[in-house]
C-alpha cells in the first residue's frame, strides 16, 4: 500500500525539525566587539587579516590555542589569537573557530576586533594582544532569565561560592581552565567554567579571573541571572543553570543532556533514513507524473533529453564498464570521472555527479547551461549528458594526457614539461581565460583555476575544465557578491576577505598558477617543501627583489632555456598575483604581455601572504606549528554556514 499524502508531510515536518534543532546547535554569538578606529590601509590590512586568521586555524586544530602575527610593520600587521573552550573536542573546535572566523571579518575595516562564541573566542588587532588580561573593551552579559522563589538565598550563595573556588583554582591549572557544578536544590543545579587564553602568564590569568568574577558576582547574581557570562581580554568566565560544558563534573542535568543528545541522534538517523524513503518514491511519482510545469528542473530535463546532448545511461554505464574503477581518471566533491569507449568507438571522460542537495543540481544545469555557450580552443568541449538515469552524467571530450598537476608535481613525469610546452600551457590558458572573460557570449568567471582544472590533449595543449563553479555576469555588473568558491590557495584574497567576486579573482587565481608552473612547485605545500619554511610567494619574492629570481626555476629546465624569457614570464605571474585587484592586467593584457615580451613591463607590488613569522604557545607539552597559505582548513562561505574540511576545493560548501 503506498504511502498516504499525510504520511508524507509528516515525513517533511519531522525533518524540517530535526533540521531546524541542527541549526540550532551551532555555536551561538555571545559577544563582538569592534574597534571605532578604522586602519589606513584597508585592503594590505584584509590581506593580513587572511593569513593571520588562517595560521591561527592551523594551530587551533593542533592545540586548541593559536597565535600569529602577518605583515611587516604599521598599519600592515596583523596579529591573531585564537582559544577554543577546553570542553570542546577537536571537531568542535574547528567548528566553532570557522563560525568566529566568518563572522569577525563584519568587524573590518576597524583595525582591532574580538568576537566570543559559545565554545571559543578570536580575536584580531594591528597591535600586539597575546599579553592583554583585562582592557576597556571587557564586558559581561547577566542574560534574560532570572530566578525567583524560595530558592533565590541559596541560589546565589551556592552560585556565588563555584564561581570563586573555580576561578581560584583555573589560573593555577596546566590549561588555565577548570569546569564544576553545585547543586542548589532538588531540581536545580548550577554549572560552571572558567578558562585563560593561553598566551597569558599565570598572574595576568589570575587578574582576568579575579575581573569575571567580580561582574558576575556583584552585578550578575544580585538580579537573579540564570546564566551570566564575563567576557575580557584574556578569559571567560560563565555560569548557568544549563549543563552547557561537557566533561565537567558529573551530575544529573549532564547525564541528563547525554541522554538527549542520543536520543537526538537516534531520531536524526531516523528521520534522514525515511526521508530518503520518501524521496525515493516521491521522485518516482514526480517522473511518472505528465503534470510538472510547476518544476523547472523537469522542463530542464525534458529539454535536454530532447536536444542534441542527451545520452543514454545505459550507454555510458556500458562504455565505462558499470563506473568500473579500472576505468577511474579521478574525484572530486562534485563526484568521479570516468574514461569511456562509446558503441561508435569514440574515447570520452563522463563525470559522475552525487547530489545531495538541490545545490548540486543546480551546479549541473550550471555547468551544462554555462559549458553549451561556450567554444573555443582552450576550453574542453562538452558532448552531452545524461539525465534520466538514475544518477546525472556529464560527457566530454577525453584528454589522453589528464591533467597538468600529474606532470608538473611528479618528479618522473616533468620531464615530459620542457619550456616550450610549459610556456604554450600558460599562454593557452590565458587565451582561455581572456575569451571567458572578455570574448564569449556570456561573460564568465571560472573560479577554481588550478593545474588539477587544466587538462593537456596529446599534444600537450591546454584546455579548462571544471566549470561547476563558474559564474556569468550582466553586462553592467561590476562584481558578484556570492559565498566561497575555489581551491585554498588560489583564491584572492579580496574575495576571501569580502565575498565579491570579479574577473580579478581569476587572474590572481592565474597567476599563482603561472608561478607553479615556471618553478615545479605546488603553492598549497611549499612551506614543508622549503629548507627555510618560507611559503612559494615568500621565496619568488624575496628572489625577485634581489635580482636572483632564476634560482627557483625548475631544476628540469636549468640551462635548457632562455633566461630572458623566464623572468619575463615570472614578472607577469608576479603582476597576477598583486595584493590589489585594481594593479592586476586583465587577461587579454596578459596574454598581450606573454607574447609581446616587452622590456617596459610595470615592477609588481608586494604580493599577499608574505612576511610570515612564527607562533609560540604556552602548551609545556607541544611547539606551535604555522601555515602560510589557506591550505587543509575549515572554513565557511561569508554567507553561509555550512563548512567543508578540505585541502581541495571549496563550494557552498563542500570540499572537492
């Protein structure tokens, strides 16, 4: 018997309340607090901002602490600090730190901001802050609801005491953290937390503890405040009559909250596995249905497989032997792609897409819409696709050759890359670039320029791919503001910081690109790579600024080419990859520039990234490691608050 209507929107309402409970859960904003002095430079200091947040990251994941500093002096430098609560585990720790590191960039461009999570705390300044207990900027919040009745005298007493024994006792511990409970009646029961950033010393902790408790205290507990919380420079104190730690001590209301939490586990796994069920056969009953106007995916479909593109499944299933892994070219967050022989005997790659959501389908009819449009030499071509199997398929044209990154990072492969070719895969791809840009019937930016996204035919000729992410812009478009995209690494820093995505965000993209290519070394990894752990950017420019820029060519290329024409080609990269997008040449400047190879070229500014300097934590047990470039991180679109944990690409939001 088939399920009923109303089965059905039980099933959704049961999920939209799970969904929403979710929600929920993350990490709520206590307090944020910015500067009224704005820096002078804002777009050096949003480039700081970028590094200083991001090798904060690095180090929070590690130890639950990290400090850093970016930039070469005033108004340029950037320091970071950053301290998870210790009752957070690892996971919820990055969490939480990708939840500050969205949302303190609101504070920009004020030249110093803190923002306090429910479960950690960041903070930036143009100043150092890692030895500040207490300031002006401290605050405490005595929240909304308040006790009343009999049971107020003890209430207060009982609160009163935890909160000086804990923050007696939390500067004289190893963390500088310490978590208890009381309990004040048969229904009630007080917990509590105290917890010092790391980078202070033990009397500058004890000052900050001594500050919280005397607003909680004396301004907090006389008006009855059920949960209270101080929050300054250098700790956060909070009591509640919610268990809201994990790991304190034990008490009814926290195996209590256990309880639940499974519970909210099992339902959760419940409600997704009947919410797939009722997927299923809801899309089974949407495809049998003739009625679908109401749906513009199904007008979508239906045109497609009536058009020129379509493929059959079965087709494609066959020519890759049933997605055979023998058959497998690679794998992304969008899904796997496949080499296969079609009955007429052609060769294709046939990317295998998983949706998820209804975001992935849009990222399909956003690559076939956007690809279709478009043709030129550089660019893969699209064949086809196919959309009413069980699963969507996109067909292109196959590369007997992959992709760039095979050769180019692989020390037996890069031989195979002498100059000739080299320079022809950075020209191709500009051309590209340019005709997307500039050229083609919609103006398009790619978004995740990167060797992986540059696939070579078997001449070793250029042609990018992957246009998931792309977006197209109306003629009298400046910018787009949109949640992040692209690989870490190679996405400007503008976009980073601010969201607004130009034609810029790929040039920049380029050239780091073009920088890879001319030195054989991957830009994601090239402070582990690197003797003096100096980052890709940090050792051109330093180079470039002495005149020995010839040093970092590639070890296969010494001697086998022209001198002249590599620093030309590192100059224009350089270009590419300026802090400012405004300095930047537009693509078909730069492919104008490769070929003409004029001596009058503009000297590059600094590049973003650099002056990187270490980090110390107080932790007696592990060094504080550092990370120079966006790399292995969590992190979360400016709008958005979903998060991906990748090295790879990024979408809104999932790693690739």
């Amino acid at each position: 018997m088939a399920p009923s209507p109303l089965f059905f929107l039980f099933l959704l309402l049961l999920s939209a309340s799970i969904s929403a409970a979710d929600d929920n859960t993350s990490p709520a904003i206590f307090r944020s607090v910015c500067s009224a002095n704005q820096t002078s430079d804002p777009g050096g200091f949003d480039v700081h901002f970028v590094d200083a947040m991001e090798k904060v990251f690095q180090n929070i994941t590690k130890l639950g602490f990290g400090s850093s500093i970016s930039g070469s002096g005033e108004p340029l430098t950037v320091y970071g600090l950053g301290q998870c609560f210790s009752y957070l585990n690892r996971i919820s720790c990055q969490l939480c730190y990708a939840q500050a590191r969205v949302k303190l960039p609101r504070c920009l461009p004020a030249n110093a901001g803190r923002i306090y999570l429910d479960g950690c705390f960041l903070e930036y300044s143009y100043r150092n802050v890692y030895a500040d207990s207490i300031d002006a900027a401290d605050t405490f919040d005595c929240g909304n609801s308040t006790l009343g009745g009999s049971r107020l005298p003890n209430f207060n007493k009982s609160t009163a005491e935890l909160v000086g024994n804990l923050t007696a006792a939390a500067y004289r511990k190893e963390d500088y953290y310490e978590v208890a409970s009381v309990v004040v009646s048969r229904h009630l029961t007080v917990y509590a937390m105290a917890q010092c950033w790391r980078s202070l010393n033990e009397s500058g902790c004890r000052d900050c503890l001594d500050k919280g408790r005397e607003e909680l205290v004396g301004r907090c507990l006389p008006t009855a405040s059920t949960d209270s919380k101080a929050m300054n420079a250098g700790c956060f104190v909070r009591y509640s009559t919610d268990p809201f730690y994990f790991g304190g001590a034990s008490s009814a209301g926290g195996r209590s909250s256990h309880v639940w939490v499974w519970l909210v586990v099992a339902l959760s796994i419940f409600a997704v596995l009947l919410v797939i069920f009722t997927i299923l056969v809801m899309n089974r009953r949407w495809r049998a249905s003739s009625n679908s106007e109401e749906d513009p995916s199904i007008e979508i479909i239906r045109s497609i497989s009536t058009s020129q593109l379509s493929f059959k499944y079965e087709d494609l299933r066959v020519a890759t032997d049933n997605f055979s892994d023998r058959n497998k070219l690679g794998q992304g967050g969008y899904g796997s792609v496949y080499k296969g022989t079609l009955p007429d005997g052609r060769e294709v790659a046939i990317k295998r897409l998983f949706f998820n959501t209804r975001q992935w389908v849009d990222q399909f009819f956003n690559e076939v819409t956007l690809i279709n449009q478009v043709q030129h030499k550089n660019l893969v071509k699209l064949l086809g696709c196919s959309v009413e199997g069980p699963e969507s398929l996109l067909v292109y044209e196959f590369l007997c050759n992959t992709s760039l990154d095979h050769y180019l990072f692989d020390v037996a492969k890069k031989a195979n890359l002498d100059w000739e070719r080299r320079f022809e895969i950075i020209v191709g791809t500009a051309e590209g670039l340019a005709y997307l840009h500039s050229a083609s019937i919609v103006r398009i930016i790619h978004r995740d320029i990167k060797a992986s996204n540059v696939l070579l035919d078997e001449r070793f000729r250029p042609k990018i791919s992957d246009f998931g992410l792309a977006r197209y812009f109306a003629e009298d478009q400046s910018h787009l503001s949109t949640g992040l995209a692209g690989t870490f690494g190679y996405m400007a820093p503008e976009y980073i910081v601010h969201g607004q995505l130009t034609e810029k965000a790929d040039i920049y993209s380029f050239g780091v690109l073009v920088l890879e290519i001319v030195t054989g070394r991957k830009n994601q990894n090239s402070i582990s790579t690197s003797a003096e752990g100096h980052s890709l950017m940090q050792q051109i420019w330093q180079h470039y600024s002495c005149g020995t820029l010839v040093k970092l060519l590639d070890s296969e290329l010494q001697g086998k080419c022209s001198e002249e024409e590599v620093l030309h080609v590192f100059h224009v990269g350089l270009l590419c990859v300026q802090a400012s997008p405004a300095l930047r040449p537009p693509m078909w400047k730069v492919v104008e520039l490769l070929m003409t190879r004029t001596k009058d070229l503009p000297a590059p500014t600094v590049p973003p990234f650099i002056n990187v300097k270490g980090s110390q934590s107080r932790s007696r047990s592990s060094t504080s490691e550092t990370s120079y470039l966006l790399s292995s991180s969590v992190t979360r679109s400016l709008d958005s608050g979903q998060s991906s944990v990748n090295q790879l690409s990024v979408s809104v939001f999932q790693g690739r």
